[in-house]
C-alpha cells in the first residue's frame, strides 16, 4: 500500500472518490491515508493533488553486540 496526504482544501471530494475505488486507511490526522495504487490514478485522473509521503521505518533497537 501506498502513503498519501491529500490537501484540506479538496479533501472532501477526494474522499469520496477514493472510497468510490475500494477502502482506504485513515493513519494520521495530518491526514495521511493507506491506498492502492488504483486510488492514484483515478486521482490523477481526475485532476485531484496529493502527495505520497514515504514510509517511515521505526528505528531499530541495537543489540549491543557490535
């Protein structure tokens, strides 16, 4: 699954569109959504912005044996 953040500005209108293609996940308020590489391009498509945010990776806990 693919990262997005969608403008507040259109974000109702998206909204609607995407669920109109399958779920997606709401992740943060910020807001950050989870969708398919399908939901992209009907966006694209149909004149919306977003922005795809990489995935961020927790840190990882050392072992302590270097």
């Amino acid at each position: 699954m693919l990262t997005i953040r969608l403008p507040k500005t259109e974000w109702a209108k998206a909204w609607r569109a995407l669920i109109e293609i399958a779920p997606v996940r709401l992740i943060a308020d910020d807001p950050l959504y989870q969708v398919l590489p399908a939901h992209l391009e009907m966006l694209t498509a149909r004149g919306f912005s977003y922005e795809v945010v990489p995935p961020k990776h927790p840190s990882r806990a050392r072992s302590g044996a270097e």
